[in-house]
C-alpha cells in the first residue's frame, strides 16, 4: 500500500491533519488552476473554498487508479467551470468572443500589452480564457472541452485560435523577445 | 500564396500545415517568424502549468466549513466510516482514535524538539541538543514535569495536584487533545508567517537546507511506512513531515529573486 493511500485513508476518517496535509500539499497547484479559469480574483477564492470541500466531500470515491493530484484537478475543473456557468460568464461566451476579436485594433493592442500570459488571458472574453486555458496550459483536448462546455470540438478549436492570435498580439514583446531554446528564467532547484 | 491568416497560424503552433502552406513557410520569412512566436507562446502557455500561486484558500476558514460538514470528523463522532478498507482495523474504533490523538501530542512534542534541531542546523550548531536542553523543550510544550527523575510524563496525582481534577471521559480528554493540537498548528503557522528568517539575506539558503533536510525526514519515515504501513507512530511523522515540508516550500517561494520560480514542490 502506498503512502500516498495512507494519507487517504485517514482523510477519509476525518482525521483533521490528514485533510490539511492534503490541502497544503496540493491546494498551490489546484488554486492556481481555479485562479487561472476564473481570473477574477475574488471570484477565485470563493470557488476555491467550494473546490475543496468538493474534493475532500468525494474523497471516498479515489480508488487510486489516478496519481491524487490528477484526480483533485479533474474536479477542481469541472467544479469551477459549474462555478462559472451559474455565474453566466460561460453562457456569453460565444459572443463575446467574436465581438472581442473583431472589435480590437491591432495598434491599440500594441498599446496596452500585457506583462504575463495571466493578464493578457484575463483580456480575453470568459469563454476564449477557458479554452485558451484549458487546452494550453491544462492539456485538455478539444474533444474533452467540448464536452466540459456542452460545445463542438470545432467550436472549442475556433476559440483557441482566436484566442492565440489575440495573446500573440498582446504578448508580442514577451515573445518576440524570445530566441529559441533559450530559458531566460532562473528555475530553483529541482528537491 | 497569399500569407496565411493570424489563426491559422495560431492553428499550425501545434499541428502541420498542407504542402502548399508548408512551401509557403519555407519562402515566407515573415510567416515563418509568426509561427514560430505561435510556438514560443504555446511554450510559455505550457509553462504556466506548473507554476505555483499563493493558496486562494486558508485552512482556518475551510477547517470549519469541514467540521460543519462533518467530514473532519470530533471526538466520539462515529458518524464519519471509511468507504474503503485499506487500512486494516486492529483495534476498536473508539480507542485507536484516543491512541491516534495522543500520538498527535506525542508527535507534536518531539516535532518541536526536532524543529529546534533544524534551527540549530540552519545556524550552523550541533544538531544534538543537550540533555538540558530536551528537558527544556519538553518543559515549554507540556509544561513540566521533567526534572528530578519523576519521568516524562506526570503522573495522574501529579497532573490532579498541578491542575486539579482529571478528565471526565476519554472523549473529554480527546477533545482538549484535539483543540491543543488545532492551536499548535495555528502557532506553528503564525511562527512559520512571522519567522524572522524570511528576512535575512541568507534566508533561501536557510530554506533550502531545512526543505533538504525535511525531504530526508520524509524519505525515511516513507520507507519505513512502506514495511509498517500502518504504524500509528510513523504515519505521524510522515503527516507532520509532510507539512512542515509544505510549509517551508511556500516560505522558499516567497524568498526567490524576481523571475526566479520554483519548478516543483
């Protein structure tokens, strides 16, 4: 039995510090993909505090077949996407992505360039973050998102690409300021 | 061929273009470039991944909502069954659990002692504290009781002479254990929040070597878990292991020079 299940099985008891140990092991990974789908901060922290109750409410039905971490952000996904579907920022999103792209001018865009992939994603509409999100940066396919937002994988991959092409805009100077296999981020030690 | 549109080659960041787009690219410097900026962008899109954010949550507020739950189970709640049976169950539900939190109290003490030791190491001292020391430690965290050979622990008349009448019940004993430990682990975070070594020049070099020696800590206690994987004792370490070592990752994220990140916790 691996360790991994003995923490497990003592959340499942109800044993507090197993539950927490859980929650700060994996709650930096997880937050931040609630953070990242919802964008708006405040927004974010409520539905993290949903997440998480979700999280530790299903853990009896882990079977283990998953690492946990991966279990966690399947649910962490899906809870917040029901998130923000009550909250109607999905429901726009078909229109307000081709108002969005359409609607920006090039030159403007130079003006107010972003200075991450989080700022410049949280200048997309709802549904063009969700998608640009979920595909580039969770790995989801088009065929999964599709049936996450109840829309077609032609759908999903037309988003993305508009997406890509207004973040490519808005980040020309982070990218084109890139060379090819070069990392210009110090990375901390691997422990 | 005209030049190929933005999403398109937004499109061809993560997929092969037609023969015709593939000459196209191959003569157009300028698309060229642009599918290449689509590809550096998907790469720093992939990066975002596995970087790590302060938590949107705190466990104060999501331990009650927990409790309010009941999925944090209290003393003599036998509400709360495990659906799965991994662990074998070896001794009455009711009794393992006042073994477990007095574990918790038992753990907790020699945490502190060992916290104390890390300190020591991080400043450059021996790691061995002093007999006086240990009696020192565990003066402060059960409050006496340690000296003049009468043990470690007090005695039932000691405890009665010192604080007055015992427990009414087990479960009234594992209530005050369970409401002291929720307040170390409120202390241990406030003291983790505040450590004045955030602050020192050195102190990503003093996170590193007490984040090092916490992964051994772990490593250890994780290999003896695998030959007694339901060592009360040895899950207790592991679990506090574990969130020290959590609670240190975050300590070392907040101390990285601007552009540096940590790639893994």
């Amino acid at each position: 039995m691996g360790t991994d299940q003995v923490l497990i099985q003592r959340a499942i008891e109800g044993d507090e510090r197993a539950l927490q140990t859980l929650w700060s092991q994996h709650s930096p990974h997880i937050d931040a993909v609630i953070r990242r789908l919802v964008g708006d901060p405040d927004l974010a922290a409520d539905v993290a505090q949903e997440v998480w109750i979700q999280i530790f409410r299903a853990l009896p039905t882990y079977r283990g077949e998953s690492q946990f971490g991966t279990w966690a952000h399947r649910i962490a996904v899906n809870r917040t996407l029901n998130a923000l579907r009550r909250s109607r920022r999905i429901a726009k999103s078909e229109a307000d992505i081709e108002d969005d792209t359409v609607a920006v001018e090039h030159e403007s865009e130079r003006a107010l360039l972003a200075a991450s992939i989080e700022e410049a994603a949280n200048r997309l509409s709802p549904g063009a973050r969700t998608v640009f999100m979920m595909h580039d940066v969770e790995g989801y396919t088009h065929e999964e998102i599709a049936r996450e937002l109840g829309i077609t994988p032609g759908g999903s991959k037309s988003q993305l690409f508009k997406a890509r092409a207004k973040l490519r805009r808005l980040l020309a100077h982070v990218v084109d300021g890139l060379r090819p296999d070069t990392d210009t981020e110090n990375v901390a030690p691997v422990f | 061929m005209s030049h190929l549109s933005s999403e398109r080659l937004a499109e061809l960041a993560d997929s092969q273009p037609t023969i015709a787009e593939a000459e196209h690219l191959a003569a157009c410097a300028t698309c060229a470039a642009e599918r290449s900026a689509h590809e550096r962008l998907l790469s720093l899109a992939g990066d975002e991944r596995g970087r790590l954010a302060p938590p949107l949550t705190d466990w104060s507020t999501l331990s009650a909502r927990l409790r309010d739950e009941g999925i944090i189970a209290t003393p003599g709640d036998e509400t709360v069954e495990a659906t799965t049976a991994v662990i074998p169950i070896v001794a009455p539900r009711r009794h393992r659990r006042a073994w477990l939190a007095a574990l918790r109290v038992a753990a907790g003490i020699v945490f502190a002692a060992g916290f104390g030791a890390l300190g020591r190491i991080s400043a450059g001292a021996s790691p061995a504290p002093s007999g006086r020391e240990v009696a020192s430690t565990l003066e402060r965290v059960i409050g006496g009781g340690v000296d003049g050979g009468q043990g470690l622990i007090p005695s039932i008349d000691q405890q009665v002479a010192e604080f007055g009448a015992p427990f009414g019940s087990v479960d009234d004993a594992i209530a005050t254990l369970s409401r002291s430990q929720r307040e170390y682990d409120r202390a241990a975070s406030f003291i983790a929040a505040h450590d004045p070594t955030a602050h020192s020049p050195e102190a990503r070099y003093v996170f590193r070597t007490r984040l090092a020696a916490l992964d051994e800590m772990a490593e250890t206690s994780r290999q003896a878990l695998s030959e007694a994987p339901t060592d009360p004792v040895l899950n207790q370490y592991y679990l506090s292991t574990l969130g020290a070592r959590e609670v240190t990752l975050r300590q070392l994220g907040s101390v990285l020079a601007p552009g540096e990140r940590l790639s893994r916790f």
